[in-house]
C-alpha cells in the first residue's frame, strides 16, 4: 500500500519539477540547462533514499509483527494446555471424593451391622445369666438336699451342670472375641478413611495453588484478604468492651483471621481451644487434622495446634483446665503455657500456676517439652507403643499412662470397665485413673 503512494508521490514531484523548465530551450544557455538536470537529479535521489528506508523499515515492521503473532499463538496453546490439566485435576477429584464417600458409606453399614451383633450378643448374655441363675437354684436345691449322700455317684449330675457351664463361659469368650476383631477392624477403617481425606484435602490445596498460578499467568491480579483492626485474641476483646460469650473473629500478630469460642469473665477473656460435652464428635483424627482443627464451636471441637500455636506465641499466656468426672465432681488447674511450632512437633511447656489454687495437677508436669503424638505421627517417650494407637486420639503423651483429655468419650458404663484405657482420662496425685464426663481447655495473657 505504501510503496505505490511513494511512486506516485515521486512522478509528481518530477513532473511539477519538468513543468518550472522553460519552454523555450533556445533562450536558455547550456549552463543553465545543465544545472537543473543535476538538480532534478539530487532530489531523484534523495527521494529514492527516502523511499528504500521507507521499504526496509515496513520489512522490519512486518518481521516484528509476525514474531508477535508467534508468541501470541505459542501463548494461547499454553492457556489451552493448562486449561486441559485443570478440567483433568477437577475431574480426578470429584471422582476421588465420590470413593471417599462411597467408604464412608461401608463403614457405616460396617457400624450398624456390629451394633446389631452386639445386641444379639447383649440377649444371649442376659439369657445365659438367666440360665445361669436357675442352674444355681437347681445346683443349691441338690446341695442341700436332706437325702444327699456327698460321697454318692449322683456327682454326675453336678458334674454335667459345671460342663454346661464352662462350655457356655467358652461361648461368651468367642463372641467376645468376635466383638473386638470387629471393632479393631473398625477403627483400621477409620483410619484409612481419615488418610483418603487427608490426601482429598491436600489434592484440594495443590488444585487451588495450581489455579492461583495460571491465573498470575494470565495476568489476573490475586485478590488479598488481609484484614485489618481485628483482637489479637479474646483478652483483647474484653479490653475493647466486649462482656458477652460467644463466637467472634480475631486475627493474632503475623497470622490470618480465624474464628474462636470466646468465655468472658470478670477477670478478662478466655480464648476456648477444646472442649468436650457428650461424645457427639470423634477425636481420633490423624496429624493434619489436628493440626488445622476439626468440630464445631458451638458443640465439641479442637481449635487446631497451628491457631494454638499462633496465639502462644504473641507472648506469656496461661491454659486453665476445667474437668468434671462421672459422678459430678468438678476439678480446675491453671499453668503457664508455651507451645512450638511444626518443626518442633508442637511441643508443649507447662509450669503449674503457684496461684491457682488446685489441689492436684490435671495434666503432669513432670516431663518438660512433649512432643504431640497421633496414630499416624508417633512422638510419644513410650520406645515400643504407639500410645496414640493404644489409647487413641491425639495427645502430648510421655508413657501412655499420665492423662489423655482427647480419648474416646465413654457413652456408657460397660465402656468405662471395658476400654478403661481407650477413654479420655487424667491421673490423680493419689495414683488414681479418673474417667472424665465434660472437658474445657481455655487460655488467655498472663496478665489476668
């Protein structure tokens, strides 16, 4: 288009330049003539110039626009690549989910049919302690007969009763026997499902890193939600004027808002790290969720040992411990509390409060710097027990035997003669295991 417009432009400017020549060519001496050739040939060539640095300056131009068209395709094929990996993790997910629900499932039928077996175990205990009871009239009746010689060889018959009645003690050991295969393979089911949604979770996690990346890519802008103006924790809100219960949002130095259980009092704010009330919740969960914190703060939870440990580490705080045992007694002790990080495995510090007033520890203090143990994270002091397996849930465990706060809640009393061990519990001074009702775990400054 250009090249055309420059030739015409050139045969104008030579034609108006040949129009100023003068007609009559006798009238004008050879000198003249031969100066404005040589003009009209400085201005030839300048324009021929001009119109070769016009031509390799459009070759430069259409050379710089194709190499942007190649970056333009190269880059759309990229957004279409990652495009494709996206719909592929999504639907990887959504099918991994479907599976985790689908076990979930199992093991719920797996539930109700042990349930069932162990009624029909319950009814054929009662019946047999019924036959029992008559056998023993029977058995005291023969006994205490007149007639009865002791030496006689009616011994038979008392001898029959004592067989019928071991084979049937041999038949309640099976069951129960069965029972507890049962539950074992129950609680491995747990297990494993609770490790499918520790990887849905981080497959989740990887999805939305991956998502944030290919939109930086695209030169979409991440949006921040940073907030700002909110309490360090609760204490902070009772200096604000805050006097009511309930849930609120804080957000401690250097980390991201969360929403905690807040208990007023007289003295201050007590920020709520656990609680337990009816065993409506099951606190035998892996490592990361402990970590980041599971239940609801309205019933039961656990608020997450990353939040625990971004509230501890604002500075000195105190961790009171309300307890209430099986027959309503209520028992309470506070200490200075300091807990680690991830890569000291959170491990907790504890001094018993001189002021607090309790007349025996709740939690031993004894052995300093306890590691958080959980049936996949095995931290504990014991050298060949998995104290997390044994006696389940998570906690800062030395030996298996001084206290668990996050045990099995006991629903009913055959559970407490049964499983003493699996229950959530604490040791008494006086060397007595108390099982637990209700448990709260609260902290605040040290400064109240």
């Amino acid at each position: 288009m250009k090249m055309p417009r420059l030739f015409i432009l050139l045969m104008s400017i030579l034609v108006h330049a040949g129009a100023g020549f003068p007609s009559d060519r006798k009238a004008v001496s050879g000198r003249e003539k031969h100066a404005s050739w040589d003009d009209i040939n400085v201005v030839a060539h300048g324009l021929l110039q001009l119109g070769q640095g016009l031509k390799e300056h459009v070759d430069k131009t259409k050379a710089q626009m194709r190499d942007v068209n190649t970056k333009l395709k190269a880059f759309n094929s990229t957004m279409t690549e990652l495009q494709r990996r996206q719909q592929e993790q999504d639907e990887a997910l959504k099918a991994r989910g479907d599976e985790v629900e689908e076990r979930v499932k199992m093991a719920a039928d797996l539930v109700e049919e042990v349930k069932v077996k162990v009624e029909e175990v319950k009814k054929q205990n009662e019946d047999i302690h019924s036959r029992m009871g008559r056998l023993e009239e029977k058995v005291e009746e023969v006994l205490t007969e007149p007639s009865l010689d002791i030496n006689d060889s009616d011994h038979s018959g008392v001898s029959f009763v004592q067989r019928v009645v071991a084979a049937q003690n041999s038949r309640i050991d099976q069951l129960v026997e069965k029972i507890k295969q049962q539950q074992d393979k129950l609680e491995r089911q747990g297990l494993h499902l609770q490790a499918l949604q520790s990887k849905v979770t981080h497959k989740r996690i990887k999805l939305h890193r991956r998502r944030d990346e290919e939109r930086a890519l695209s030169g979409e802008a991440l949006q921040s939600t940073a907030t700002s103006g909110l309490a360090r924790d609760c204490h902070h809100l009772f200096l604000q004027g805050q006097r009511a219960s309930g849930v609120y949002t804080i957000q401690p130095e250097s980390s991201q808002p969360l929403t905690v259980l807040c208990e007023m009092t007289s003295e201050g704010g007590w920020t709520v790290i656990q609680r337990r009330q009816d065993g409506s919740l099951n606190f035998n969960q892996l490592w990361e969720t402990y970590k980041r914190g599971f239940g609801s703060l309205n019933g039961e939870f656990w608020l997450g040992l990353e939040n625990i440990h971004s509230l501890s580490k604002q500075g000195p705080y105190i961790l009171q411990v309300e307890l209430s045992d099986q027959s309503g007694q209520q028992q309470a002790a506070r200490y200075q509390f300091q807990l680690d990080g991830e890569e000291e495995k959170f491990a907790l510090h504890l001094k018993q409060e001189p002021s607090s007033g309790a007349q025996e520890e709740i939690m031993n203090t004894g052995a300093s710097d306890l590691p958080f143990s959980t049936a996949d994270r095995d931290n504990d002091l014991a050298a060949d027990i998995n104290c997390a397996q044994l006696l389940s849930g998570g906690w800062w465990f030395s030996s298996c035997g001084e206290s668990n706060l996050n045990g099995r809640y006991p629903r009913r009393p055959s559970q407490l003669r049964r499983h003493q061990r699996q229950v959530m519990f604490w040791t008494s001074t006086k060397g007595q295991n108390n099982s637990l009702k209700t448990t709260v775990m609260k902290i605040a400054p040290a400064m109240i």
